[in-house]
C-alpha cells in the first residue's frame, strides 16, 4: 500500500506539472510545420534549459574544485621539477576529483605537470626514436612501436606548474562569480525563462504563421 501511495502521488505530480507546462500549439498551416513537430517540442526546450542549469554548475565545480589544487600549486611555489610536491604534501591525497582528474588529463592539460611522468614519455619517445632507426636500417617490416601510458602513483608523483603557465592557469580557474548563489540564480532564471517561453510559443508562433500567410498572399 505504501508503494502504491507513493506511486499515486508521483503521478498526480507529473499532472501537475503536464498542467502547468502545457504547450497548447495551434494549427500553423503556413509555416509547413505538422503535429509531429510539435509533440516533443516542451521536452527539447526543457532538455536545453536542464543544460544550462548543469553546466553552470559544472563551471563552479570546474573552478572551485579543480581551480584550488591549481591555485595550491601556486601558493606553494610549485613552479618547477625542483619544487614540486606530491598531493600529500599539499593536502589533497584523498580528493577522488583531483585523482581523477590528473588521470584523465582533460581538465588540467597544458597546465599541471608532473616530472616523473615527463620523464617517462621522454624516455618513451626516445625508445621510439630508436626503434624506428633500427627498422628503417634493417629494411624489414615490423609491427608500429607501442607502449603503455603513464600510470600514476600518487603516493610518489610529484606536481607542479610552469611559472609561464601561472597567468593561464589563474586566468582559467579564476573562482570569482562561480558561487553557488549565483548558480541558484541561473536556476532559478533558467526556469522562469523556461515557464515564459512555453506560456508565449504558441503566440509567437501564430504571429509567425499569420506574417508568412500575409506574405504568401
């Protein structure tokens, strides 16, 4: 009975909310558009605001998360192979986001640099460039050289970054604007923007379609 009960309300729920954004299109003969055009028209559009709501957040968390290892970086003076230190130094051993985001590379490419992992595609580039003077030498056909990527030990990695780089990385983590009040507000923007836009479609649409009839005629 309790799942029951909890199901009837999740579904008076979705017809309130159907209710309230209801998108009423009319028939739009001159504009060539069909019912099918239309049918999941308020999906898309919510579809779209939904983005713009997850990736204001993604922005504050990009900054904040992400941008206070960089900032750390820089505080410490870790601006070279000599100076730089390991996540434990710095405090950020258990941070999964940071991990994670030094393994993939994505949000810190260009930027954080870790000198044994320099060392390690230097060395690799090295032995390529051997392997493939011994293959052009022999004349013989042999398979493409491969290796494996670096893998990080956190435990022993060492981080830091370049001085020339500090202005960049300041500039693409900057924090300033990316509070969680701010991102509420785009919620709440983006939401509003979403209930006029479906209150107004089907006018501005029947504006439209009356323009082309007019200039068909």
């Amino acid at each position: 009975m309790k799942y029951l009960a909890l199901y009837s309300e999740e579904i008076n729920l979705r017809e309130i909310l159907d209710e309230i954004f209801s998108l009423d299109m009319g028939q739009y003969d001159n504009l060539g558009f069909g019912d099918f055009a239309f049918a999941n028209l308020r999906n898309i559009i919510f579809g779209l605001i939904l983005g713009i709501i997850f990736a204001s957040y993604l922005v504050i968390f990009n900054k904040r998360v992400y941008g206070e290892f960089v900032r750390s970086l820089i505080g410490e003076n870790c601006s070279s192979p000599e100076t730089a230190k390991t996540l434990a130094q710095l405090g950020y051993m258990k941070n999964s986001a940071v991990r994670s985001a030094i393994k993939t590379g994505h949000e810190y490419r260009g930027i954080v640099r870790c000198p044994e992992a320099d060392e390690y595609y230097a060395a690799r580039e090295q032995a390529r460039g051997e392997y493939e003077a011994r293959v052009a030498a022999s004349g013989e056909r042999a398979p493409a050289f491969s290796s494996l990527e670096f893998k990080y030990d956190f435990t022993t990695a060492r981080f830091y970054i370049p001085e020339d780089k500090h202005f960049t990385a300041t500039e693409r983590f900057e924090k300033k604007g990316t509070s969680v009040l701010s991102a509420i507000a785009i919620t709440a923007i983006s939401l509003v923007l979403f209930f006029l836009i479906i209150k107004f479609l089907p006018d501005i649409m029947q504006f439209l379609d009356n323009f082309v009839g007019i200039i068909n005629s």
